[in-house]
C-alpha cells in the first residue's frame, strides 16, 4: 500500500492544489502546482491548519518550499488538470 493518500484536490486557473497524508511519517503536505510558470510547492502543515492552507496555500507562503520532495507525482496532477485522470 503506497504511504500517500490524497485527501482533497482542486483545480482552477491554470493552479492545481493537493492535500496528502504520508501515512508512513503521519504528516499533511499542500502540494501547489502553477502549470503556466511549471512550477510546484509542497509544504507540510499541522492537522489544525490543513484544511485552510488547502483553501489558501498562498496565505502559507512563507513555507513554500522546492527542497521539500514534492510527495504527488506531477504527471497525477496533470492528467486531474486536463480531465485524463
């Protein structure tokens, strides 16, 4: 069984959001993917803050980081943005 589950994920304007669960390390990363720059975000959030950083991972932005391994595969969230998935 692979450790993460995607909880919830949105998509809108060119910018898919993702909530996970590392099941393994117990903990909840918003995952941020701007497909008109290519670039993506993850950051791991506390269970109290999941749901809002989710809703307005922007508001978060002092934690986005490209160094965090991003725990979606990318290829996941493109085949969600163009209706393949």
């Amino acid at each position: 069984m692979a450790p993460l589950l995607e909880i919830d994920h949105r998509a809108n304007g060119g910018i898919d959001v993702s909530l996970m669960w590392d099941r393994a390390a117990d903990t909840l990363y918003v995952q941020v993917i701007d497909w008109g720059t290519d670039e993506d975000y993850t950051f791991a959030v506390d269970r109290d803050h999941a749901l809002d950083a989710f809703r307005h991972p922007f508001a978060y932005a002092d934690r986005l980081s490209r160094h965090e391994p991003a725990p979606l595969r990318r290829s996941l969230a493109r085949g969600a943005q163009t209706g393949s998935r």
